[in-house]
C-alpha cells in the first residue's frame, strides 16, 4: 500500500490496532474536513504523538500525520451499551424512510431505536439520502460507492436518482 497522501490536520479515524507513543502504525480514515474529493476513504500512516488504543477515535493534529486519541467528550459519564444496525432498504420514486435501530429490535425487542454516530451507506444505484427529516437537505450517492457519514442520525429518507436500487446500511451508536 502506498501512503503517498496525507490526511489533512483534523481528519478523524480508528486505530484497528495501538499504537505506542512516538511510534508509527495504520488507521482507517472516514473523514476528512476539507479537500474530501482529494482524499478517500481509506488506511493512512500516522505518527502517534501519544498512546493510542485499539478501536479509539483519533484526530490528525498536524502536517506530519501526526495524531492523538480523541479524548470523550464527557470522561464522567457512565459507560454506554454499543449498539449497531444492518439494513437493505430497497428505493424507488416514492421517497422511503428508516428508523435507525428498526432492524435491531426486530430481531432482539431489548434493542431500543438509537441514534448512531457512525452510519456507512452504499448504494446500488444512484439515490438522494436525507437524515433526521424530510425537510434537510438531500445528499447525492453515486451508485458503487461506500460512503461514511460521523453524524448524529435517528432516520432516514431515500429516493432513487435514475433508477431504483438498494441501500445497504450499517450504523453504530449508543443506549442513552
């Protein structure tokens, strides 16, 4: 793998294994705060400036790859239950909305309707994704294509572009 480009300062990603302090490692990069188009999705070589944990959010902190681990925004708060979702939503020319966490409690009723922070949409064809209302605005995917939004979402809404299509859905959030 080539690691020619950097993720710019600010981009956020996981570290899939630690990394000690001073040390150099791999993590998965899914947003990028600008220059987006210049930069996918995607594995990047970082130079951990602190200890960083497996599975922990880090942050690029400046021009050399440098990152740190995210710190929580609230270290006080008692720990949450991680819940996850998988859905296929099939679209068309009527607009089609889901609730995050539907499928979850379908299959385990415990499992509340959540709201994630990390939601992965791929599209078999062309569509408009809107989040939390039908009133926001539209995001355009391009059919074949992974996209991962870290936004705070409780629903969906979903219309074809061109064609009608599948959404495949994967979302990660907490209990409340």
């Amino acid at each position: 793998m080539s690691y020619t480009k950097k993720p710019p300062i600010g981009s956020i990603g996981i570290a899939a294994v630690p990394i000690a302090a001073d040390k150099w490692g791999e993590v998965f990069f899914f947003y990028f705060p600008y220059a987006a188009e210049k930069n996918k999705a995607g594995t990047y070589r970082v130079h951990a400036l602190s200890d960083v944990f497996a599975n922990k959010t880090v942050i690029i902190v400046d021009a050399n790859c440098g990152c740190v681990q995210q710190s929580e925004s609230n270290p006080t708060a008692t720990v949450r239950l991680a819940l996850d979702d998988y859905a296929e939503i099939n679209f068309g020319a009527v607009e089609v909305e889901y609730d995050i966490g539907t499928n979850a409690h379908t299959a385990d009723p415990a499992v509340p309707l959540f709201m994630t922070t990390q939601l992965s949409l791929f599209a078999t064809t062309g569509c408009f994704v809107r989040f939390n209302s039908k009133t926001r605005v539209q995001h355009h995917l391009q059919p074949l294509v992974p996209y991962s939004f870290p936004l705070n979402v409780t629903s969906l809404f979903v219309i074809q572009d061109l064609n009608a299509g599948t959404l495949f859905v994967d979302a990660i959030g907490a209990a409340s």
